[in-house]
C-alpha cells in the first residue's frame, strides 16, 4: 500500500482517462461499489488461493472479542458487480454494460508490480451469451492498449470448457479439476517443475502431471483450425463447444483491433474458479505476469440471484501498466505536465491582493496558475530572482511579472523559462500567448 506524489497522481489520472474514455466508446456506463463487502459475498467465489488472500475484518462492539470476522475488504470488481446485478437486476437494462475503476485488496506477497492494493480498471457485459461480447470486450482492451502507445502486446485466450475437457483427457479427476487449473495458472511464478511438485501433491500420477504438461504446452499451433478440428475429434461435449466458441471469437476478431495481437495460450487457466468460458490475457514482452486478464462467467450471478445470468468481462491492471509506461519512457509530456502553466511573481511589498485579483483572472479564463505565495519584503530584482528560481524548481514553463512598468502600461512581462525569453505583452492578450505561443 503506497502514498502517490503529485507526479504519480498525473500519470494515474492520465491513463485512468485513457481507459474511461475507450470504455465509453463502446457504451459502457460507469459504476461503483463499495470498498468493503460482506465476507460471506468474497468468501467461495475465487477459490482457495484466492480465498486465503481476502483481506478480514474482525468483528466490531459486542462481538470483538470473538476474533471473528464478518466484513471484508474487496477483493476484486467482479462479484461486488455480480451482487449488484443480483440486487438491482429490475433496474438495470438486459444488456447491462458497465466499465469500473477502482481499488482492491489483497493480502499477497508484494513484488515488482503486485502490490496489497491495487486499482482494476474491469469492463464487463451482463445479459448474453454471444461471443459478440467476447470480441467488443477485447476489442476495447486493445484500444485501450493502442492508444496508451503499445504496440508488442498479445492477447491470449483459452477455454475453461477445452481445458476442461484436457483435464480429463489427461485421466485427472473432476474433483481435481478446479485445483489443478489453479496450478497451472502459477506457472509463470512457480515454473514447470513447481507445476508438477503442485500437481504431485494433489495425488496425480507422473504420468498424469506430464500428459497434461504436454496438451497444456502454451506454444500456439501452426494451424490454429486444424488443431482445433483434431482435437475436437478426441476431446468430450464441453471441449467439442470450448472449440466452437473459440473459432466464433477468433472470426469475429479479425475484423476488429483486437484482431491482429489475439494468440492462442493452450496454457491460460485464470486461477478463479468462476470462470467458465473463454478466458483471456494480455502480455507484453519481458514482463512477468499479465497487464490484464478475465474471461466468460455465466453462473457467479446465479450465486446471488438463483437465476441464470451469463456475463463477460476483462479487467485491466493499473499498476502494472504504469510500470511497464514508466520504465519505457512512454507518457506523454502532458501527462507528466507542471502543477501549472505559469507562475505569477509577487514583485511589490505588501501588494498581494494586486497579484491575486490577477491570478483569478487567468484562472477564470481556464489558465492554471500558481501564486507565489510570500509576499517580499521590499520591491527588486532581486525578489524576482529568487522567485524565477522557485519556477523553475517547479517545472512551471511561464513567469508572469506585473512590476512598475507594467503597471503603468497595463502589460504583463511574461518569461519562457525554457528559452529563457521575456517580452511584454498587453495583459488582456496573456491567455491567447499562453495558449499558442
């Protein structure tokens, strides 16, 4: 859990906005829920790692000396969302299509680009079970991703079904299906050989761990539909459909963004259990872990509602993002921007209400302006000096100076403090100069 200066805050902001503005392209409505929920509404949605990860809270008055606990702290956007569907689905239109950011938490190890709270960026489709969904939802994801500046991210996708169906292929127990999808999707942190000490551990035969090791092998087919044609022909009913859904997205994607990065990964499991369609990721080069990650969840409504509900969503990682922007140089200066556009110098003594009655002037114009704060304790160049230097400190690009002269003549003198040039310019002509040159 970190504290953001202001130079953090701006780049948050800045693609926090990007991921708004994408969403709301696509007819998403923003949402947002509160940041703690009932543990019994967490509690045996995401599985057992999942589980253990869930931030509690003991209970409060009468009942804290028990050491229980009955509120927990909200561990992702997907089942707040569910409970909201399931409590206000009269209200909401059939197709429900929401985007929401906000902060989650998790009692995780805190590593490079994971840490205990975090902002998801999710984007979810409630209502249809069309592979529609799956296309606009990774389409979205990978405007969002075009217009941030990347361009070596992947989309990979799988399904839980076609997984399914390897599992038992492979000869592992149905039982044994949830646990060992788990395993897998910790891979890229645990290794094969972790993968199969795990999968060991829950009682599969080494021959088991490597058949399953070997169809679950992540390098995409060469052909991709005939793959899915021959293994269609040996896999159960739910792979046979997994593929068919599979081939939909693929179609429907090429005539979308998301088009040209989407890769089959015939490894991606997604480690929460209530996934139960397509599954999708996104990755970019030499980046451990995902930018981003969900898939197909037709029946986490139905835990809430007891009616059948099938939704979709994608959510994308904040953190990991600004990490990856950050080590690449990719903000733009405006991201990255001044606290603001010019600095108004104090020049006389004891004149401060001069310089704010001129502050507020520019800023009622939309200019952003910082006031020197002190007023000096005589009039100089002096005063000025020690003032351009506190501009310049602070990345502000204009100085504004309203001395004698200027006074007299109702001019501003106006400093770049880039170039280091200064003219004087007639004070109602300031914004303009500011804003072109």
């Amino acid at each position: 859990m970190r504290d953001f200066l202001p130079e953090d805050v701006r780049r948050r902001q800045f693609v926090i906005g990007v991921i708004a503005d994408v969403y709301q392209k696509y007819g998403f409505e923003p949402l947002e829920t509160p940041s703690v929920e009932n543990l019994e509404t967490l509690q045996g949605k995401y599985g057992e790692e999942g589980d253990r990860l869930i931030f509690k809270i003991l209970k409060r008055g009468e009942g804290a000396e028990t050491g229980q606990a009955d509120l927990a702290l909200r561990y992702d956007l997907t089942v707040p969302l569910a409970r909201v569907v399931a409590e206000y689905r009269s209200k909401l239109p059939k197709f429900f299509k929401r985007y929401q950011v906000q902060p989650v938490w998790r009692a995780d190890r805190p590593q490079k680009g994971r840490f205990r709270e975090f902002y998801q960026c999710d984007v979810d489709a409630i209502g249809s079970t069309s592979m529609t969904v799956e296309a606009e939802l990774l389409s979205a994801a990978a405007d969002v991703f075009v217009a941030l500046g990347f361009t070596d991210f992947q989309i990979v996708i799988n399904h839980r079904k076609l997984l399914n169906a390897v599992l038992a292929h492979a000869g592992v127990p149905a039982e044994l299906h949830g646990p060992a999808l788990v395993i897998m999707d910790k891979a890229d942190k645990i290794g094969i050989d972790g993968v199969r000490t795990e999968l060991s551990e829950r009682g599969l035969a080494p021959n088991v761990a490597e058949t399953l090791l070997e169809q679950l092998n992540g390098t995409p087919p060469a052909d991709l539909d005939a793959w899915m044609t021959a293994q269609s022909a040996v896999l159960n009913d739910d792979g046979k459909a997994g593929i068919a859904e599979l081939q939909q997205v693929f179609t429907l994607c090429k005539s979308t963004s998301a088009g040209p990065h989407l890769v089959l990964d015939r490894s991606l499991a997604r480690g929460l259990s209530y996934y139960t369609g397509p599954i999708f990721e996104i990755r970019v080069a030499d980046l451990a872990g995902s930018m981003g990650g969900g898939g197909r969840y037709d029946r986490l409504i139905g835990m809430f509602s007891g009616e059948h509900i099938p939704a979709s969503g994608i959510s994308l990682g904040l953190e990991r993002i600004l990490v990856v922007m950050g080590e690449r140089k990719m903000f733009p200066e405006s991201a990255v921007s001044a606290p603001a556009e010019v600095m108004v110098v104090q020049w006389f003594a004891n004149r401060t209400a001069l310089y704010l009655e001129f502050a507020t002037e520019l800023r009622r114009a939309g200019v952003r302006v910082e006031l020197y704060p002190e007023s000096p304790s005589d009039d100089g160049k002096k005063v000025g000096e020690r003032q351009f230097k506190y501009a310049a400190a602070r990345g502000i690009p204009f100085v504004a100076v309203i001395g004698g002269d200027e006074l007299a003549n109702g001019t501003v003198a106006i400093r770049n403090m880039k170039t280091g040039e200064q003219q004087s310019v007639p004070r109602a002509n300031l914004v303009e100069i500011l804003r072109h040159g």
